[in-house]
C-alpha cells in the first residue's frame, strides 16, 4: 500500500476548529435505509445490552472434531465516485465494477460448544480499526460474549482493487479522499452478515490440513533488502520468497464439502494502478474458481453454500508480477537496489505479470493457487484434532522495550514514514520521482516538510534511523491522530495449528522470524509441532513490518515500517507472550491492553451527491448504443446504456447486481440468468459526464464454455433524486439490451 505524501501535504491545512476527538468503543450503526442519504460521520457510540438475540443452534456434543460454519457474503462497497485502496494514486477512482467483493466467515467450536474461534477473510485492502471494533461491537449486540475481541479474526486479502474510505486514522483517509459512511456501513454489514450465515451453518465437521509449494507465482520485489539478512539465515531456506500453501479443508462428518481456507504470500497487484474497476484481484479469482466448482448449478456470490478463502500471509515483499522490473521505456532490468532506471528515473521502473494484460495476468497468477490448493485439497489427510484457544491484546507498539539480549534493550518509536515510503514499489511507483533506497533526506522536501506538518523531534528522528523521515505522523494528531497507537496482537489455535494476526504486512523473512519464534515459544511450555500460519492485514492497518537488517536498506518496505528499526522484534515479544499464555492456559491472567479509540466528525468526502440526469427525450436505462445481432464464442458482447450513478446502489440495494447475462431457454420459453456481476466474464464501466448524465457500458467477454443460443444484457441501477424542499429519494430501474445470437467458430 503507498500514500501519496502531496495527498498528506494537501491536507495538513485542515481547519480541525470544527472537527472534535471523542474516544470510545465503536457501537451498533444502521444501514441507511432506502430512499435517504447517508450522513458522513460515523455512528455515535453508545452502551450496548451484552444480551443475545440470536437463538443458538443447538450443538450435537458427542462426536471427535468441531462445529463447523462457513458463510459468505457482500462487501462491496460503492463502485464510483471513491478512491481505490492500496497504491494510493490520486485519480485512481473507482468506475464500475469486474467482479463483487465477499467477506468469507469461518466459525469452529469445540463439539461442547464451550470454545469457539472465528476467521474472516475479507476482499478489501487491509481491516482497519474502526471497522473491526464497529463488526465486535454489533456481534456484542446480537450474540453476547460468544464473539468478542480475542477469538475473532478479520484478515483483508488486501486487494488494491476495493473501494477506500473505512478508516479512522488522518494519513488513511487522506489517502481516501474522506470517510465514506455509505461504503464502510456496506462493508460491516457485510462481515457481519457472513458470520451470522456461518453461525447458523454449524453443524459436526473434520478440519484436515495440507501444505505444499506453488511454483511461478511470485517474486521478490526487494531483493536487495533481502540480502542484508545474516548469510546464515538466508541459508536455511532455498527461495527469497515463501512458497508454501497452508490449507485447511473444512467437511462434515459424512466427508460432504464446506469450505477451505489457505495462507499464501502474494501481493494481489496483478491489477495495476491504470485500474478503475472494483475487484479482488489473483487471490478472489482464485476463490472464484474454487466456489464455482464446488457450487455447480449456482451463479456466483452469494449463493452457492461451499466458501474458499485465500487469505493474505507474509507478502510484505511479494510481487505476482512474475517478469520482474524492466524500464518501460527502453526494456533493460531495473532490478537494483534504488528501482531507478538511467532514463527517466524510478518512474520507470515498473514489473509486469505473465500476461497479455493486467486482466490476464491476473487469472494465470489466480488460477496458479487455485490448482495447487485443489491439488492439496484432494490429498489432505493430516486431521485437525485438539481444543481451541485464543489470546489477544492491545498494546501502545510506540512504547515497546524491547530486549534484544539479557543486558540490552531498545525502544519502538511514534511512529514515522521514510522518504522511500513516497518512492512506492514496483509494483506501483510513486508520483513525485522519490527513490527507494533514499538514506539521507532532501533539504528541499525537508524545508516543505517542516512548514507544512512541522519539523520532526530530534528524538522521532534518532528513533528511526537510519530513516529519513519525511512525514512524523507520530507527532501529527489534528483533526485526528495519523497514525494509530493502539494495536492489536492476537493468536487463535485450533489443536497443533495457530493463527496469528498480523496488523500489516511482513516481509518473507520477517513472517519466517516470527513463525520460528511463535512455534519455539509454544515448544518450550508442553505445544511441541505446532503449525504456525502468519495471516496478514488483520484487525487494524500500520504498514510494513521489515527485519532490522531489511531496515537499513530504506527500500519501501523499510520505510513504511512506522514504528522504527525494532517493529519486529516488538511484535515477536508479544506474540511470544500470547503462544506463552495458550500453552500455560493462562490467557485469562493477560492484561487486555489499552483500549482503541473509534473517532468522530472524520473528514467527508469531497465530491458531492448529486441527482442523476436523463439526456432529454431518454429515460434511465435507455439504450444508446446496442448490441450487434451476432456474436462469436471469444468475443466481446458491448451494450451502453443512459446510466446514473452506481454509488446510489450501495444506500438502495433493491438489486443485488449492476447486470446480468441470460440465455433464452425454447423448452421453457424463459430467459435463464447465465452470468451476473461477480462473473469474472462481465465488465460494468461508469462513465461520468457533467450536471448528473453519466453512461454504463455492460461487456461480456464471451467464454469458450458458451453454450450457442439466443441471449440478452439486462443493466440494474438506482438513480438519484432530488427535488427543491424534498427529501431526497433513491430509486432503481432496469432495462434490457435487444436479443443477440452467440454461434460457435466455424
């Protein structure tokens, strides 16, 4: 994830006069309902009553395994009219939609009931704070004490391809362009709606567990960080990058399919920053293949019961974009330590995937882990057996000590982002020419640093060395803190295998330091074999977590570690505590660590609501341009329509999709449904144009699976409305392209 330092420069003017700081646990919201706009600033906390109103399932007890759920559900967001999340690049805005976004639960409970953990799998970019306490908060309200902060994990899959806008922190929601109530109430919905399907879905199940390699998928995209681990680390282990798939396959006790859950490092960027349509990237095409044919018969999303989550792992420095960097402007490698070409700079420097297209690359990298995790989802043999546990804190990581020997100890630091930080990656480059690499500061970005967020303490900078610093988040707190303080650090375990939740992205070596430190600490105390998984960008978002010696180096990753050259060995202190505390079962002697605030009156969006226009003498959904009468399997089937704005369908969802693709049936004279949004083969393009008229462009890639036939485009929209002195009111329409034969090639 990058954020532009201009965005933050823009913003450091901000009159917080206005804006006031009030810290609470996050409480139950409401969805706006249809036909009103929604209002910018989060819900007002309030008390909640712990009492349940969901009825339980009633637990069979005698049995060996667990309770299983699974549950899915939308998280969408708007698709217009808001910031991508992840590169961070200003103009990178959504503007329609290739395929929907799921929240992907999974509830195990002991066959007693008394214990039970949670892990959610999101396609958004990271979980950030306020979405986390907001989703405890509301399954407080509904379930009790059954959910709480210890023993649920939401992990984002960290798509840079999802709607921004949930976050509480300044540098996120500049990096937003403003909260967006109308997305954030979406996505918590969403999360807690697939909980609640997973919690009513419990029934006896086996979990059985599988590793394995995939090969081809990835590279490093900080080789030269690497390097400055010790020779003798790097030794240990035969790629710069870790290959190895972890999965869980999820059955009844009649060996029936329910679902599976994987940890891969990859970053999902085979989408790059030219993007503007929502999606979820190599690792969503991969679910979406798994779903699609576990649930033969079903469209995909929502209903179909088999769930597969490819969840985030250590992919700090990961890159799917497999033919590594090359200067766009002249072919040769730029694989070296700064990423900089001799012409044109670190602007040119970017790495591409195996594809012919972003598109394709993104379905080769995806369905790369989709084989693998199919091939070890059919030989996974090794049971699951065991209690469950769960231990979580929060804790100031700006005020760690951290004892690196017996005698010699440091500190974490505020927390801070380094010159490298403005460079971005190869994966997508920064906008201002910084370098990554860069040690030393500039005095002409000093000078604009200091009169525009003020000069960093002498101590801030010491604290970070040898990190240039070039925005002190840590001493920026107007309207709200920056960055956050409060963090949380959580393990879940299930028998021999353990979670642990990682607050950002850890880099290959990192994820390998703290899975050796987490696995020697559960040894130590009677937990001998434990299978460590790192699951990335979990319940709140800090950046990166490099090692001390990939410190030194300043690449992006080094400077996006917020908290200072020790971040690392802070967080292996504290996951060792956690290990510690589930072997001893002493969790309940933890401290919980002081509690998170959850802001209000954040920044709102810049762009306006406005109503939606018609061209005069058209109505929504009118066709302006139509399809031709026939179509070849491997073609591209176009249809515009007068369109209004998609954002409408985030407050109104009277449609569950912006589109569907149907095949006329002769035998029942009906027009079957064959494709919806969250197809991988439909593209929905939002065109804006002036004064509320805008355009959408429906396309479906014909597949070779096609059957010949007689088809047709339908668009689904809300319009907005708003008449002088009334309330405003959100209401749909739809509307059908004219009929169109698909034949096979000759």
């Amino acid at each position: 994830m990058t954020c532009g330092f201009e965005q933050a420069a823009a913003a450091a003017g901000l009159d917080s006069g206005l804006l006031t700081t009030q810290s609470s646990p996050a409480t139950e919201g409401s969805t706006a309902p249809q036909g009103s706009t929604t209002l910018a600033q989060g819900p007002t906390p309030t008390l909640v009553s712990p009492t349940p109103s969901t009825p339980e399932p009633t637990l069979f007890q005698n049995f060996s395994g667990y309770h299983i759920g699974v549950g899915r559900a939308d998280c969408t967001g708007q698709v217009a009219d808001i910031n991508l999340m992840g590169y961070s690049k200003t103009g990178q805005t959504a503007q329609g939609l290739l395929t929907r976004l799921y929240s992907r639960a999974f509830v195990m409970a002991e066959p007693d009931g008394s214990n039970r953990v949670v892990f959610v799998s999101i396609d958004i970019g990271m979980v950030s704070q306020r979405l986390r306490l907001e989703v405890l908060n509301r399954l407080q309200s509904k379930y009790g004490s059954l959910y709480r902060r210890d023993n649920v994990i939401l992990s984002g899959t960290h798509t840079h391809s999802a709607p921004a806008g949930y976050f509480q922190y300044t540098v996120f929601v500049i990096a937003s362009e403003g909260f967006s109530n109308r997305t954030f109430e979406y996505m918590v919905t969403g999360i807690v709606k697939s909980i609640e399907i997973a919690h009513r879905n419990m029934k006896p199940g086996k979990i059985f567990i599988n590793k394995g390699n995939v090969d081809g998928a990835q590279i490093n995209r900080s080789p030269s960080s690497y390097l400055q681990n010790p020779v003798s680390e790097r030794a240990r282990y035969s790629s710069n990058t870790d290959k190895e798939m972890v999965l869980l396959k999820l059955v009844d006790l009649n060996g029936d399919d329910l679902g599976l859950i994987s940890w891969f490092a990859i970053h999902p960027v085979s989408m790059n920053n030219s993007n503007h349509l929502v999606n979820s990237d190599n690792v969503g095409y991969a679910s979406y293949l798994f779903e699609q044919e576990k649930n033969k018969g079903y469209l995909p999303g929502e209903q179909g019961p088999y769930v597969a989550a490819f969840a985030s792992s250590n992919l700090g420095d990961v890159s799917p974009n497999i033919l590594g960097p090359h200067c766009i402007n002249t072919g040769e490698s730029c694989d070296n330590a700064n990423s900089s070409c001799p012409v044109g700079g670190p602007s040119m420097c970017i790495a591409m995937g195996p594809g012919e297209d972003m598109f394709d690359s993104t379905q080769i990298i995806g369905r790369m882990m989709y084989q693998k995790a199919k091939e070890l989802y059919a030989s996974a043999s090794q049971e699951v057996t065991g209690p469950l546990a769960a231990a979580h804190q929060w804790v100031n990581m700006t005020d760690v000590t951290v004892w690196l020997n017996s005698t010699h100890a440091a500190k974490t630091c505020k927390p801070a982002l380094g010159y490298s930080f403005a460079a971005g990656t190869i994966d997508g480059v920064g906008s201002l020419n910084f370098t990554q690499g860069t040690t030393v500061g500039d005095p002409f970005w000093d000078i604009i640093r200091d009169q525009i967020l003020g000069k960093p303490s002498e101590e801030l900078k010491e604290c970070h060395k040898p990190k240039p610093i070039l925005l002190p988040t840590g001493m920026m707190s107007k309207p709200h803190p920056w960055h956050p303080e409060i963090v949380d650090v959580q393990i879940i375990t299930l028998g021999s295998f353990a979670i642990t939740a990682i607050p950002g992205e850890f880099t290959t070596m990192s994820g390998r330091r703290l899975r050796q430190a987490v696995q020697e600490e559960f040894a130590a105390y009677g937990m001998p074999n434990m299978t460590v998984v790192i699951s990335g960008l979990c319940n709140v978002y800090t950046h990166y977590i490099t090692t001390y010696e990939e410190y030194q180096a300043q690449r992006y990753e080094a400077a996006s570690t917020i908290y200072g050259p020790h971040t690392l060995s802070a967080y292996i202190q504290l996951f060792r505590v956690l290990a510690k505390a589930i072997a001893t079962d002493t969790v309940a002697n933890l401290s919980r660590g002081p509690e998170p605030p959850f802001f209000q009156q954040l920044i709102t969006p810049l762009i306006p609501n406005i109503a939606d226009r018609a061209p005069i003498g058209k109505n929504f959904g009118d066709v302006l341009q139509p399809v031709k009468s026939t179509y070849t399997v491997g073609e591209v089937v176009e249809v515009i329509f007068v369109g209004a704005n998609p954002k409408n369908s985030a407050e109104n969802q009277t449609h569950q999709t912006f589109l569907t693709v149907e095949k006329y049936e002769a035998t029942s004279a009906t027009w079957q449904i064959v494709h919806n949004d969250a197809s991988w083969e439909t593209r929905f393009y939002w065109h804006k144009g002036l004064l509320g008229l805008s355009n959408a462009t429906i396309q479906w890639h014909i597949p070779d699976t096609a059957q010949p036939g007689i088809y047709r485009i339908r668009y689904f929209g809300h319009s907005r409305k708003q008449d002088l002195l009334k309330p405003t009111v959100i209401l749909s329409f739809e509307s059908t392209s004219s009929a169109f034969e698909v034949v096979t090639t000759s």
